[in-house]
C-alpha cells in the first residue's frame, strides 16, 4: 500500500499570534502540496498539559483515520 501524504488531512498545532509562523507553514505546505488546517496552541502555566491539551484538540478536528498532526 502506497501512502501519499498529500491525500491525508494535517492539523498543525500554532498559536494564534505566531503570525509568522503561520505564514511560514503555510508557505512550507503549499509548496509541499499538503492541505492543512490550523489548530489553537493552548497557553498556561503547565506546558505539558497544554500541548496535551491541543493535541487532544487536533485529535478531535480530525474527521477520520488517517490523519498527520504537527507542532
């Protein structure tokens, strides 16, 4: 079985004021050819819960299996 990364729904995982962040991934996909949808970091006192926090937000906007998640 061939995997085509292209065909697989990505959430990457930015917070909303990295604007040039999200202009660079934005730039890096296309060029890439992957479609993507941006998820909301999460921002608190305990790092690790929030990352864990939007990864379980990345998880749930994904319509089905497969799918890729990126930071």
């Amino acid at each position: 079985m061939k995997l085509d990364l292209r065909e697989l729904p990505a959430m990457v995982v930015s917070l909303p004021a990295e604007t040039r962040r999200r202009a660079h991934v934005t730039d890096h996909f296309g060029a890439l050819g992957i479609s993507f949808e941006f998820i909301d970091g999460v921002v608190g006192e305990r790092k690790i819960r929030n990352v864990a926090i939007a990864h379980r937000n990345a998880f749930d906007a994904a319509k089905g299996l497969p799918f890729m998640v990126f930071e």
